[in-house]
C-alpha cells in the first residue's frame, strides 16, 4: 500500500536489554520498503502523529503499552479512530498473561517480545502486511474480520479460550484450554460442544445467548457450569460469554472464556457445610470480637441462656450478667483464658472455663456451663475468639457420683475388678492391686488377663458363668457366683469366691465386673465344721442307738416287776430319743438338699411335685381335707429339695392344726415383678397359726435367740431350700382362720 506508514507508540517499553527503537524502526524500513516508518515514544505523540494531515495514511500501529490501564486505553482509541487497521501489541519480557481487558481492545496480535531470540525479526513477522491471504480466509469465516482480530488473543490469554459457531461446533480454542482440559487440538476443533460440556449447561448457554441477542445493551454474561475433561473428570468453571453477530444481527457465534472454580465452589461447599454444622451442633457456638462483643451466635448458643431464636440476644456477656441469666464470674474467667492463649508461654491453642448460668432466671436452679475458646486467626493484633459451650450440669453430676463410687471402690477390702470383651483387666481397686501384686501400669497396660489370674482348671467355670448370664432365662443384672483357685503375680494360689456380671456383649466377648473374695479362713472353717460335723453325726447316731436300746431294756424289766412309773420313763426316754434320731435324719436330709453347685440352674415341673408331695397325706389322713389349685404345668427353678421344703409345710399345717377336720389347700399361680416372672406356691389352713417362735425360721431379718426359736427345723428346712434358689418365703393370715405360706419361685419358660 503505497503512501502508507507503520506508526511505532511507546515500543521502548517492550523491548527487551540490547534491542532498541532504532533497531527496530530500520529492520520494519527494510522489510516493507513500500511504507515509512514513523515513531511516537508516548501515547500522546501517537494520538498527535494519528491527527497529522500531512503524514501518509496510518495501515499499522505497534504499540507497546498494552499491558497497563493507560495503554489499553489508547489501543481502544486506535480501534475507534481507525476502524479495521491492524494493531500489534508487544508484551515486554516478564508479561507472561495477556489482561482480559484486553478482549474489548481488538488487538489483531499479540507478541511476548521475551520469548524469541531475534525479536525485532519476531515484530516484522507478526505484522499481517505481507501477504492479503489472511483477509480472504476472514471473509469466508462466519466471524468476519473478527477472527483476525480475536486469534492473537485467544491464543495468548492464559485463561482457556473458546469460539463457537452458531450451530455449537468448535471453531477456535486456544492453548491454554488444550491443556486444561487435555484435548488434542484436532480433535476438539470441528466437533460439537458436547464434546467437553454437560446437557444442563449446553442447555444454560443457550438460553443465556438468547438473551444476549434479545438485549442489544448486554455485551456478556457469566455462566458456572461444567468442562468435560478428555480424561472423562468433570471440574467446575465460570465462562464469561460474548455473542458475535454479523452484518443483519444474526448470531454469527459466541466466544467464551473460562476460568476454573473448582476449588471456590468446593470451599463454598465447605463452609456451607461448616454453616449447618454450627447451626446443628448441639453444642453453642458464638464468635467474639477483641472487645469480647458477641458477633454471632447460634440457636443452641441463645437456649442455653434462655433465649428463642426470634428474640433479641444481648450483644455481650455484660447484658447477660446484668440481665441475671450469667454468674460474673464468666468476665474475669474469660479474660484470664484469653490472657494464657496469648501468652508468649503458652503452648495451648485452646482454653476451658466453667461457670453458672440461670435460664429460667432461677438462681435456685443454675447450669453449670462449660466454654471452651480458640483465638481468632489473626497477623498481629488480636481480634477476638471462637467459642464452644455446652451444659455440663449432668456429667458433674455424674462425674461426681462415680467420684463417690470409686471411692467406695477403693474402701471394700475384697478385690474389686473390671474385664473388657478380650479378658483383660481393665480396673482393680487398691485391695485388689495388693492382694495379687499387681501394679497400676500392669492394668493400664492391658497385660493381665483373666487366665493369668485363674487356675487354668477353673477358668472353665468362668465360662459357664458367661453362658448362664446370656441365657434369656436370667434377669438383667444378674450375677454369677464362681469359687475357684486364684493366682498372685508371684505363682501364689488361693481359694476366692467371685461374685461376677456382664457389662457388655461384644461380637468376640463378654466385659464384666466383680467382687473377689479370699474365702481361705472360711474354707478352713467349713472343714473344721465338717469334720466336728461328721464326728458328731457319727458319735450321737451311735450313743442315741444305745440309749434307746437301754431304754428297751428298762421298758421290758419295769414291766417284769410291774413297775409302771419305771414303764413311762422308759417309754418317754424312747420318745425323745426317736425324736432326736428323726432330727438327725431331717439334718442329712436337708443338708443333701443343699448340698449342691450354686451355678447349677435344675428346673422341674411344680404341679407334678405338688401332686407326689400330697398323695401319701390324703392316703394317711382320712379325716383331712387336702384340695388342689393347680395349672396344667409350671416349670420352675428347683430339684428334689423342694419337695422336702413343700412336705414341711403340708405336715406342719396337718400336725398343728386345732381342728378335728383340718382342710388344707395347696395350690400356684403366676406373679409379674420387676424382676421376671415367677409362681408362687401356696399352703393355706385353718389352723390357729403359726407360732410366733416358729415363724423365727421363715423371717430372715429376725434375730435368733434362745427366747426365740422354733422346737423343729422344718421350717428353717423350708426357708434354707427356697433361698437356695433365690426364692421367697412370705406368712400371712388366712381368712377367716389359719396361715398361708407362700414360697416364691422363678418361672423357667
């Protein structure tokens, strides 16, 4: 284009060391000897050298302030005052992104003047004056001009970059979008957008370019959606939408940058989720200022001082003590926690205090709460804290009634103890520490177990006691009583009694507690009773043998001589005699009724033995009336020894009853307790009672003494074999006349 002329605006700015103006100005000379070259070191003497009208027509500006407000300012002004001349603009060395700005600027190239060895050979290149190619291919581009305008650029945005055709295919991207998204250029250019964008957000576009066309006044609009990686993830963007129109207003296509969001929306995310949990929590949750003004507060915060969420919360804990709702102990107990948080000492970075708060305005009735700080994040000034309170009026409580239970603990003088699902010993009381010899670091360790500290032969019954514990059939809370030979840390070994119950049931175990005992001064004594016992039983079965035999004797000679106050001495010494040898079989027998595993859970049918126990009485007793009151069944805890127990009762109401026909009834019926189910046998008569001294035997709160006591022991046999099944015995009278004895027994189903 003859009589034309380059115009060079503040080039020096982008040139790098060792390459100068002049250098420039004669490389563009002889490259395009056709045109002159003209040079402006600012933008003013651009704007001025544009205004000459004696100088050649403008065909290319180059300007180097294109990275700054004022120079974009002035490549604008070229674009207005020049139309479709084309503009170069130069990125000094160290610019490595192009501003966005930059779009409205219609830069027809960009050239980073740092990234090329010869730069000024770089600016000849990149000037679009060669060859009118590249005009052809705009106007057959549905973009126009607008394509040249736009191609340096989207190419050098570090932001991705796209342009779209009117029908959604991909016409331009550049570089920065091929390695966000990890595209190959030629297979994104040509295809569709859903190439790399969700149905939702193709749909969102859309409906957004119809505004934009439908508002002539709205240049751009932004948009988060979706980008489809080539690897299949998706990640999050926000893209800045522009419609290009052509000459009739159609839609000629839409270019789009893109920025990522991912980790902004993900943060979003998380601090919404922050949001719900502060304001789910049940905790209270309160943020404030370094003058210790309450700046937020969440509804748990405003409860526990007595406050709905529609009211108003005061604006300080000084209101809040002045309204009556907090101790004042709060202030100074804050503020000596801030102080330790902001010691240069401390080594915490966070602070508790406890104090009293009276929401229902009742100093009878406080709370005790616990707030717990953290400093606000802050440079150097404080800024406040971050504080959690929470009502703690139960756990002091009950950390105060486990106080005293640990007490009571560590003053039983039995071995007190703890085991977890695994066997290990979790706690020992000091009795128990010193009786096995066994430290504290050896139960926080977790290192005894139970068979360490039981006979391996024993260790068996422990389980069966497990079993019987998780049986249905036992009430919760019930505890197993196991005798076994212990084990002291040294090898020393001992006879104890556990009285031993569940804690919990675990996938692999049981953990339980108990009460160890060291029975060996008892075992000792009930071989020493045994022993006299069997010395005893033996000597006086004997010497009673003999007494009566004697008496025989005497009972024939008094009667040889007619004698017969001789005759009933020897008969009453018979009588009482047999009386002692009956109550020495009554001894054995009951003494084998109880001789028994206490772990030993028999059960039988109870109106079958009701029934074995009464026929003999009916057929001995024919002017005594015996009526039945029974059930189909009952099966409940107990062996043989119960029927010597209800015997007892029978007899007794039989022998001491006053009437010449005596009736008795014998019957069971369920009971409902807090502890199970039971049954309750009953023997009822018409009698004139029990005795007061017999009833000694079945009160076992009553105190034994020798004004007060029964002439048999039937009924203490009767009391001695209920109890060993943990039943009940109860006395009450009849009406109109007699007694009932109710034996409680537990219900096997």
């Amino acid at each position: 284009m003859a009589g034309s002329r380059i115009l060079l605006v503040g080039v020096g700015h982008a040139l790098p060391a060792g390459t100068t103006v002049e250098d420039c100005e004669a490389t563009l000379a002889a490259a395009f000897p056709d045109r002159s070259v003209a040079v402006a070191p600012t933008d003013r003497e651009g704007r001025a050298a544009l205004d000459a009208e004696d100088e050649a027509e403008v065909d290319c500006v180059v300007s180097g302030r294109s990275a700054d407000e004022e120079g974009l300012a002035f490549l604008t002004a070229i674009r207005e005052r020049l139309g479709d001349v084309p503009v170069v603009a130069l990125l000094a060395p160290g610019v490595e992104q192009v501003p966005a700005a930059a779009l409205t600027a219609d830069v027809t190239e960009w050239v980073r003047m740092g990234d090329h060895e010869d730069p000024v050979d770089a600016l000849c290149r990149a000037l679009p004056l060669a060859s009118t190619d590249s005009e052809a291919a705009a106007d057959l581009s549905p973009f126009g001009p607008a394509v040249d305008h736009y191609r340096q650029l989207v190419e050098h945005l570090a932001d991705p970059v796209y342009l779209l055709g009117p029908a959604g295919y991909v016409e331009m991207v550049n570089e920065a979008l091929l390695e966000e998204g990890g595209y190959d250029r030629e297979e994104l250019v040509g295809a569709h957008v859903s190439r790399v964008m969700p149905e939702k957000d193709i749909e969102k576009g859309a409906e957004i370019i119809a505004e934009l066309l439908a508002d002539p006044e709205r240049a751009s609009e932004t948009v988060e959606l979706e980008i489809i990686h080539d690897d299949g993830t998706r990640r999050e963007y926000e893209d800045h939408i522009s419609i290009v129109t052509d000459a009739d207003g159609n839609l000629a296509g839409t270019v789009g940058i893109v920025r990522d969001i991912q980790e902004r929306k993900e943060r979003e995310r998380e601090l919404e989720q922050y949001e719900t949990i502060v304001e789910t929590v049940p905790e209270g949750v309160f943020v404030l200022d370094e003058n210790a003004n309450i700046l937020a507060a969440n509804e748990q915060c405003m409860e526990l001082f007595g406050f709905s969420p529609d009211e108003e919360f005061p604006s300080n804990f000084g209101e809040l003590v002045a309204e009556g709702r907090v101790d004042a102990n709060v202030i100074p107990r804050y503020q000596s926690v801030v102080r330790d948080l902001l010691s240069s000492d401390s080594d915490t970075e966070r602070g508790t205090y406890r104090y009293e708060a009276y929401p229902e305005l009742d100093e009878d009735d406080p709370r005790i709460i616990e707030g717990r700080i953290a400093l606000r994040p802050f440079d150097e000034t404080f800024r406040g804290t971050i504080g959690v309170i929470q009502d703690v009026t139960e756990r002091k409580q009950r950390i105060e009634e486990l106080e005293r239970y640990e007490t009571i603990m560590q003053a039983v003088p039995d071995s007190v103890y703890a085991t977890d699902e695994d066997g290990y010993y979790t706690f020992l009381n000091d009795a128990g520490h010193e009786r096995f010899g066994l430290t504290e670091a050896d139960i926080d360790s977790r290192s005894v177990h139970v068979s360490d500290v039981v006979e391996d032969d024993d260790l068996e019954a422990f389980n069966e006691a497990n079993r019987r514990l998780l049986s249905d059939q036992y009430d919760t809370g019930e505890k197993a009583v196991v005798t076994y030979t212990a084990v002291t840390k040294d090898g020393r070994r001992f006879p104890a009694e556990s009285h031993y119950a569940l804690i919990s049931v675990g996938e692999d175990g049981v953990a339980g507690a108990g009460i160890t005992r060291d029975i060996s001064d008892r075992e000792r004594r009930e071989q020493r009773l045994q022993v006299l016992d069997r010395i005893l039983r033996h000597n006086l079965r004997n010497d009673l043998n003999a007494v009566l035999g004697n008496a025989e004797l005497l009972e024939r000679r008094f009667r040889q001589h007619d004698d017969e106050y001789g005759v009933d001495i020897a008969r009453s010494i018979q009588g009482q005699t047999d009386r002692l040898v009956e109550m020495s079989r009554e001894i054995r027998a009951i003494q084998h009724a109880l001789e028994r595993d206490r772990m030993d859970r028999p059960e039988l049918d109870a109106v079958a033995l009701v029934e074995r126990v009464v026929a003999p009485f009916r057929a001995a007793e024919s002017d005594v009336t015996i009526e039945l009151d029974l059930p189909e069944q009952a099966r409940v805890e107990g062996n043989e020894a119960l029927e010597l127990a209800v015997s007892n009762l029978v007899e007794n109401a039989i022998e001491h009853n006053d009437r010449p026909e005596p009736e008795i009834e014998v019957g069971l019926r369920e009971r409902d307790s807090d502890r199970g189910d039971w049954y309750e046998l009953f023997v009822a008569d018409d009698g004139p009672g029990i005795p007061e001294g017999e009833q000694v035997a079945l009160q076992t709160d009553a105190e034994v003494t020798p004004l007060k006591h029964g002439t048999g022991i039937g009924l203490w046999a009767v009391a001695w074999i209920v109890s060993s099944f943990d039943g009940t015995v109860d006395i009450s009278d009849r009406d109109p006349r007699g007694t009932v004895v109710t034996l409680g027994l537990r219900r096997v189903d």
